[in-house]
C-alpha cells in the first residue's frame, strides 16, 4: 500500500504534465478494455442468434413429415407447396450446418451426427406420410387415429443439440479444446462419428431423405428448375 502511495506522490511531485499523462493513459486503456467488452458482448449475440437459426432448421426439417400427413388437399398445387417446403427444410438444414462448420468445427461434427441420426426417421416418415389420404376433417388431423405413422424424435434430436451448446458459451467455450470437446460431447450421449470419418459424415448432414421429399408419381422441381417425375 506504501509503495503505491509512494508512487502517487511521485508522479503528483513530477507536476500537472505528468498527471495529464497518467489521466489519457487510463482513459486509453479503459475506452481499450471497453471496446473489446462490447465487441464479445455482439459477437455473443449473434453466435447465440446463428445457435437459435440452427436449432430452427433441425425442428423443421424433423416437422416435414407431419406436415405432409395433415395436407388438406392432394390438388398439384398443394403438393407443389408442400414440397417446396420441405426444399427450403432441407436447404436451410445444409446452410446451418456449413454456418456451424464455419463456427466450430467440432460443434459442425455434432450438428451433423445430429442430423443423421435423425436422417433415416424423417426418410421413412415422409414416406408413409405421402402415402396416406389428405385429410378432409378436424378428427383426421390426429395422426394416432388409423394407420399409424412412423415417429421422428425431433425431441431429442433438440436435446442432444441443446447439451451440445452449453459447451460454446461461458467458461466452457475457453476451456474445453477440440479433442476434450469431443470426447465430453461423446460422454453426454452425443453420436460423434470416428475423427477420420467425421468428413464424411458432415458431408451427408442435409442430404435429400432417400426422395421423401415429393410424393411419388407427382412432378417435382428440382434446384435447377427442370421437373422430374
């Protein structure tokens, strides 16, 4: 303590020069440490934002099917509609997923392990869900009724994303290293490929549901714009 007070009275001795110097250092260094606050508090929001989007296009992707089975029309311009939508599940599912590739490479491994897994439950759903009458009442919009429809686990799809993120914000974020991250996502339930086939794997996250998408025997426009039956 006496030899801050020393140093105090040495600079308060050196004269108003030497104070005026001390005063726009400390305003420098504080405007400094202000400054780069301010920056990690928006790069904060928009990684939680982009963290948001991606959980968005998860949900929507795994929702397709049920959306095809609660149709109300079976009129070529609904179905047109309807496929469309699943399109833009797919295509928005396949820019977050490069997004979080771009974020973190081994949060881009666990969106798209995330994804596969969920990948084969949407295929077969969507199927089924093409394949079943439209629905011309409010009763028939409860899908338990009749023939049931194969489930797709969005639930815990946006759980297993969900432990996944707790790991990208706060104190977790500077201290697990990507070969910790990795193997902590794996302890919490996380299906992480093998490191040499994680490329791989990133590379299928997205991919069009085995051609769940447009119902069978129905034009479908493809990203090019030509049709294919």
């Amino acid at each position: 303590m006496s030899v801050a007070f020393d140093g105090l009275v040495g600079v308060l001795n050196q004269g108003a020069g030497a104070v005026f110097g001390l005063v726009l250092t400390t305003g420098f260094v504080t405007a400094v440490v202000t400054k780069l606050f301010d920056k990690g508090a928006k790069r904060d929001e928009r990684v939680r934002d982009g963290y948001a989007a991606t959980t968005a296009a998860l949900v929507a992707w795994g929702e397709f099917p049920y959306r095809v089975a609660r149709r109300t029309s079976d009129e070529n311009d609904a179905l047109a509609a309807l496929a469309s939508r699943g399109h833009d599940a797919q295509e928005m599912l396949a820019c977050r997923r490069a997004w979080v590739v771009g974020e973190s490479a081994v949060m881009g491994e666990a969106y798209a392990a995330i994804a596969a897994q969920l990948r084969p439950q949407v295929a077969v759903a969507t199927q089924a869900a093409w394949r079943r009458l439209a629905i011309g009442s409010g009763s028939g919009m409860v899908l338990s009724d009749g023939e049931k429809l194969p489930s797709v686990d969005v639930q815990l799809a946006v759980d297993l994303w969900c432990v996944a993120l707790r790991y990208r914000f706060g104190w977790r974020r500077w201290v697990f290293l990507p070969a910790t991250l990795r193997a902590a996502l794996r302890r919490r339930g996380i299906p992480l490929p093998a490191r040499q086939t994680a490329a791989v794997s990133r590379s299928h996250a997205g991919r069009n549901p085995e051609g769940g998408i447009a119902p069978a025997g129905r034009t479908q426009v493809t990203g090019s714009g030509s049709a294919a039956t």
